[in-house]
C-alpha cells in the first residue's frame, strides 16, 4: 500500500523563529514579518509547492530566564518581538485555495467563550481550513504579564486545558444546529430560535451559561494539534489530537513517542491510526550535493550564539548563562555578536553551536547516546533528485 506523506512548513510571526541571527542574512525576509505580503507571498509559495499547510507557531511572554533578562532575546530578536498569528491566516486564505493553516494559541489565559467564537469566525473566512494547535504555555514572563506570579504548574495546567475542551466542545457542536441559521428572507427569520441552545457549564476553572455567537462553521471544531510528548501531554493527544508535532534527532527517538499516543488512543476508544504525525526536520536543497553543503555553511555564519542560548533558556528554564559562564558579547566585532571566552568551565560558543544544530546534527539523541550516521536525520542535505 503506497504511503502518504504530508508536508506542513513551520513558521512563527516574528524575527527568529528557530534560527537567530538568520535574519542578518542578505537574501532573508524575516525582517518584513509585520507586513502582509511577507505572509501572503509564503502562502502562495507553499501552496505552488504542494504543501499540505503552514503550522504556525507562538508564544506569549519573552525569553528573559537567560541572564534574568529579556535583553539577550530582544537583541537577537529571539522570538521577541512576535505578533499575533491569527490575524494573517484571513489574509493567506485569501490567496490560496488549498494551503490548510494549524495556529498555536494558548488556552491558559483567554476565557474559552471569546476564543471559541475567534476560531469559528477563522474557519468560516478559511472555507474549514483552520487548525489548532492547543498549548498551554510555559514561560513565567507570560504569567506574571496575566497577573500571575507563575506558571500553573505543568500536569495541573493540562487538566485545565481537558476542561477548556469539554467547553469549546459545547460552544462549538452542540449550542446552533445545522439548520438553524435558515435565512428565509421570505418570512424575515435568519435564525430559527428554537435550534440553538445555551451552553450550560459548571466546572472547576469554568462557568459559563451563554450560546455560541457564530453559527456553525464548515468544520465546526477545527482541526485539532497537539504538541507536548510529556507522559500528561500525551494523554491528552490521545484524548483530543487529529495531529500530533514533535521533534526528534531520529525515528530511534520519535518512534516510541508515537507508540505510546496511539496506544493510549486505543485504550481510549479511538483509532490510532487516524492520528497524524508530524516531526520537524531541517532540510537544505541546491542543485547538487555540494552547493547545498556550501548553503548550509553559509546560513550557520550567521548564527548569533547568544540568541540560541536565549531560546534554549526559555525552553528547559535554565538558566545557560550560569551554565555556560564565560560568555560575552564580543564589543569589538562588527557584527555585534556573542564572542566566547575561555574560563575552564565551558564557553557558551559551544552551547550556542550544540543548540543551533540541534542534537541531530552532533550525532547524539536526547538523553546523549549516540546515533549511526543511517538514523541521523540532520546529517542529510537532500538534493533535489532525493527530494
């Protein structure tokens, strides 16, 4: 049976997604991430080029664990400043017809009613082409910006998110009817009343007593991504995932990932196979081998250590700058890069390179063991003829 693969391109609506200092390139765009045609002209890219759709990341708060301060992010651009994602798929959907759109929006800081009614009006405006990417968050700099003094702690922020879903459920299945937005122009009557129904909720974060404000959209809930492979993130993929993004050095490390969310699928009376799987991966391509290698080499110049180490802080909520001590950005240089320096510790140089190619690339998987060069993804520049 011939198999399917399925192509999303991942993007984020800011300066430097996954890359720092790849925007001091010549030929990138990412400065231009404000206007609309940077956006419309990469949707009309993926959409001549075949791809399924555009996952398109966020995040709320800053990259400030580095140093105890957001200004390592805000220098490399590390994901700071980044704009609001749902705002451009209307304009992308515009120019495509095919192209699927999956946004990440975090639940743990907007009420479930406005958020329901945001991404009904989405799937009407796409034609049902709209996905979800549930998160819950984890940056401190995004709770206290809430309110908060924190992070919920993680395994409790889930079950607020399995809560959040029961809701929106109801707002977005159960509260219009198919058929009750009849349009009879005839009689006057654009909604027959008695085909939609309050939604009533009583829980332990949520009450709510109020009808869904959109009537039904093409899909109605859109599709629906997951992204945390923890042992709490995976149970809740299996509970409510159509697709499921994760990142992985090799199949050595992804493959019982995924064993483990379609098991616990099936323990929960679904099938496991109609859960999509998606893993990042970093491809190069020229026309031969070698031009691509010299590309490759070319991007990785403009690589700004500092802001990797940024990210990766934000990320594991370690501080890297106590880690990697002896890291300081270099005064003399030009480009006014991070420069390491010597103090028998460890240079943030080589924290900076390890984050910037990734485990894959230095040959080891996610707890350190080491992968023959046939399971290392990273070590392929595929050319087109492999493509």
């Amino acid at each position: 049976m011939t198999k399917q693969i399925r192509l999303n391109a991942f993007a984020m609506n800011c300066v430097a997604h996954q890359s720092p200092g790849l925007w001091t390139h010549p030929r990138d765009r990412t400065k231009d991430y404000n206007t609309l045609g940077y956006w419309t002209d990469l949707a009309k890219t993926l959409e001549r080029g075949r791809f399924d759709g555009l996952f398109l990341a966020d995040v709320l708060g800053v990259y400030d664990v580095y140093a105890n301060s957001p200004d390592a992010a805000l220098r490399n651009a590390a994901q700071t400043p980044a704009n609001e994602p749902l705002m451009l798929i209307p304009a992308m959907a515009a120019v495509t017809q095919n192209l699927g759109f999956g946004v990440t929006s975090n639940l743990s800081f907007e009420p479930p009613y406005p958020f329901a009614r945001r991404m009904s009006t989405l799937d009407h405006l796409t034609g049902g082409r709209v996905g979800w990417n549930v998160v819950t968050g984890y940056l401190d700099s995004a709770a206290r910006g809430a309110g908060k003094d924190k992070q919920t702690a993680h395994d409790d922020r889930y079950e607020l998110a399995d809560e959040y879903m029961e809701l929106v459920y109801k707002l977005w299945e159960g509260s219009w009817e198919d058929d009750a937005a009849i349009r009879d122009v005839a009689r006057g009557i654009f909604t027959d009343p008695s085909k939609v129904h309050p939604v009533h909720h009583e829980g332990k974060n949520y009450r709510l007593n109020a009808i869904h404000l959109s009537e039904p959209s093409p899909q109605r809930t859109p599709v629906l991504y997951q992204a945390g492979t923890s042992p709490r993130g995976r149970q809740f993929a299996a509970e409510h995932a159509e697709c499921v993004f994760m990142s992985g050095p090799s199949a050595k490390v992804i493959g019982p990932r995924v064993s483990a969310i379609r098991e616990l699928a099936a323990e929960k009376g679904r099938n496991p196979a109609e859960i999509l799987m998606f893993s990042m991966m970093c491809i190069v391509v020229a026309p031969t081998e070698a031009e691509a290698k010299a590309k490759y080499a070319e991007y990785r110049s403009h690589v700004s250590h500092e802001g990797a180490l940024a990210l990766m802080s934000g990320w594991t909520g370690v501080d890297l700058a106590r880690r990697f001590r002896g890291y300081r950005r270099h005064a003399g240089s030009g480009t006014g890069q991070a420069r390491p320096v010597q103090d028998g510790v460890c240079q943030g140089h080589a924290a900076g390179e390890a984050v910037r190619r990734g485990a894959r690339e230095a040959g080891c998987d996610a707890s350190g063991e080491p992968i023959s060069g046939e399971e290392r993804w990273g070590g392929v520049i595929p050319i087109p003829e492999r493509v």
